[in-house]
C-alpha cells in the first residue's frame, strides 16, 4: 500500500518565469553589494594613504622640472596641479611668441620651456625689448592658463571667480535685464600664482630684476585689460527676457597683438640713483622698428600745424589735440639697444637669420632684403608631402593621400 507520508517531487525542467525573475534580481543586489564593499574597502585604502601618494606625485612632477628656485619648487609641492598648468600656460606663450615674430630677424628661438625656468638663454638676462616681451608674453601665459584652469575645475585649490561684480552692465546685456553669474575665469589667482611663480626669482634689486618685474606685470595686465564678458539667454523659447553673463580670459592671440604692440612703443628707461626705473624716451618706439615708421607723422603735416598755429599756445584755450599720455605700467620696458640679429653669435644666443624663408616680392619684415640683412638669396626647391584628395566616410572617419608638392622658395645666404 502507499505511504501516507507525502513524498517531494523533483523538478528537472527550467523554473517559472516569476521565479527566474526572483533568482536574477537576487542575483543581481549579491552582485552589487559585493561591488561596493570591494569599492568601499579599496576607497579606505586610497583614503589612508592618500598623503603619501599626493606627496610622492608632487614629488615626480616638481623633480622633473630642471633649473626651479627653492622658492619655485616649494610652490610646486604645494600646489603640483597649479604648476602643470603654469607650464602648459608658457608652453602656449612660446606658440604665440613665434607666431608674432615669425617674419622677424629674432624669431623667439630664445623662448624655450627650459629656458624661461632655469633662465639658460643669454637673451633673457639682457635688457633688449626682444627680451621684454619674451618677459611679458610668458607672464601672460602663465596668468591666462591657470584662470582657465580653475573655472574648468581642473585645480583643486581654486574654482570660478568668487568675486562679484559690480557697476554697469555689459554691452552685450544692455536694454535687457541681467544679472552676474556662470562660472567667471579666475584671474585674480591666476595673476597671483603667476607674480608669486615667475616674479620669485628676482631678487637682486638691480636694473635687470625692476625690468624684468615690470614687464611681468605689464604681461598680466594685458591679460585683465582685454577680458570678455559671454552671456546667455534664458526665457521661453528662446525670448532672452533674462541674461546671465559672466567673465572669461580672451584669447591668447588678442594678447599676444597687444603685446606686440607695446613691443614696438617699448620705452628706454634708465635706473636713478635711488634704485628705481625712469623713462629716458617717451617717444613711440626706435627709428628701427616697423611699428615707429608707420606711427611717425609726416613732416609737411607738421609744418601746416605750425602755419596755421594748431598745435596750442600756453595761454591759449583751444589749439590742437592734446597727446593723451600713455600708462606706463602697461608698456614694455627695456634698457638695452637690441643687436640687428642677423649674423649668428652663440656667445649671444643669436642664431642669426642664414636659411630662413623669405619673401622676394616683399617689401616688410618678411621680405628678403630686410630679412637676409643685405647678403642677398637663395632660390632652391623644396619638396614636400601634404595631405590631399580627403574624403569622409560614414561613419566616422575621414581617409586621405599623401601627395609630393614641389615648389621654388627663396632663402637667405
């Protein structure tokens, strides 16, 4: 006879979907719970030694940096990220340097990363204007890379501008309401880490050291003169009845013209007896620039001025336009007549201009007679591989040859 005792079936097939659906998702909370504890012991273990991994990184980025001051590496271990940016900020400077000055006799060949730390290059411990700007656009770079740095949340010491403005609205908000906000460039630590990074090692207290932190500054204020306001709409679609706008860094180029402006208005200064700077020539520029000849006025202008009594009398009330003076603090300053850069002088760190490109049709800074310094050219043929016949693909790539141009250029002997 059967067992009263209820006897258990087995079940060999697959489970029932409800309880296929209980096992997955018990599954599924196992796996993440294991997943957090493994995260949550591996973040205890980054926590308690996050001092020494943060001191030994510091460590490998300020180390690998040739020719730093005691005070310049203390900054770096205090702030490693800061000055990774800082480099990037000089890197761009010697970009721009060479882009302003790439159809002139000196060509920024001096501005090197290694040698605008460790001050290598003898061009940088002279006083020409060639060396003021060299001063300055690197100040500059190093102000503009570490402002944009912080409001893009890169840097752990700094974040937006925390500053809020006042006075009156942007053009760009006028006749609509608006008000200050976004995330503002941080320049005032930019500035600050570029005066306490770049202006650290000039100590001496001589003529060399005032010009050399005069321009530095004069680098930085270009940098605040030319900031830009961006502004964004809010509203339904799209009517812009309010308007946030914020502050931002130009774009280096704008700084770099405007450098390159103050460049040809340097002023000569001379150092007095009490240890300071004094301007000797408050004309704009040197006969030998570029920039002077085309400012310079002409000289039957002047006589008709003087015909015709337009330039003023001391008792009069009118006269003629009265000169606006110029800021000194944001002009270049220099105290040495610059050498003509053309025959190469290693002593000097001159590559001199022999082999460079010039233009024979030209009659500016490029062409040759200017650029070759009277010793005439060459016309040789270069050969060159480009890209060509590009073609983009769905999706997504682009698929290009390789072609060999042949032209004739002209180059000084």
């Amino acid at each position: 006879m059967p067992s009263s005792r209820s006897s258990r079936i087995r079940y060999e097939g697959p489970p029932p979907p409800r309880i296929a659906a209980r096992i997955a998702a018990r599954i599924a909370r196992a796996v993440a719970l294991l997943l957090l504890f493994s995260e949550h012991r591996r973040g205890s273990c980054l926590m308690s030694n996050s001092v020494d991994d943060w001191v030994s990184g510091s460590a490998v980025v300020c180390n690998g940096i040739p020719g730093l001051t005691k005070e310049q590496r203390e900054l770096c271990h205090r702030n490693p990220d800061v000055t990774v940016a800082a480099l990037k900020g000089l890197q761009m400077a010697i970009f721009e340097c060479q882009h302003q000055f790439m159809w002139h006799r000196w060509n920024c060949s001096s501005l090197t990363p290694s040698s605008r730390t460790q001050q290598s290059s003898v061009l940088l411990q002279r006083g020409y204007r060639e060396t003021a700007f060299a001063y300055a656009i690197s100040a500059a770079g190093v102000a503009h890379s570490v402002a944009r740095a912080c409001s893009m949340g890169r840097l752990l010491s700094c974040g937006c501008d925390p500053s809020s403005y006042k006075g009156k609205p942007p053009a760009k908000a006028r006749g609509t309401q608006w008000k200050w906000g976004g995330c503002s460039h941080n320049l005032d630590y930019g500035i600050e880490f570029s005066r306490q990074f770049l202006d650290s090692r000039e100590k001496a207290g001589d003529i060399q050291s005032t010009v050399n932190l005069h321009n530095n500054q004069a680098g930085r204020l270009s940098v605040a003169s030319n900031m830009q306001v961006r502004c964004k709409c809010h509203g339904m679609s799209g009517s812009c009845e309010l308007k946030t706008c914020w502050k931002v860094v130009p774009d280096f180029r704008i700084v770099g013209k405007t450098l390159k402006d103050r460049f040809r208005n340097a002023v000569l200064v001379a150092q007095s007896n009490l240890g300071s700077v004094t301007p000797l020539a408050r004309a704009r520029g040197s006969r030998g620039s570029r920039g002077s000849r085309r400012r310079r006025p002409d000289r039957q202008r002047q006589r008709k001025h003087r015909d015709r009594g337009e330039r003023g009398e001391r008792g009069g009330g009118g006269g003629g336009r009265k000169r606006r003076p110029r800021d000194l603090a944001k002009q270049l300053f220099y105290y040495q007549k610059s050498p003509n850069f053309c025959e190469r002088d290693p002593a000097a760190d001159i590559p001199g201009t022999a082999g460079r490109r010039c233009n024979k049709t030209s009659s500016a800074g490029d062409g040759c007679g200017s650029l070759c310094c009277g010793r005439g050219y060459n016309v040789v043929r270069q050969r060159r591989t480009e890209r060509c016949g590009c073609r983009f693909h769905w999706c997504c790539y682009v698929q290009c040859q390789n072609c060999t141009v042949e032209e004739w250029i002209t180059v000084c002997k």
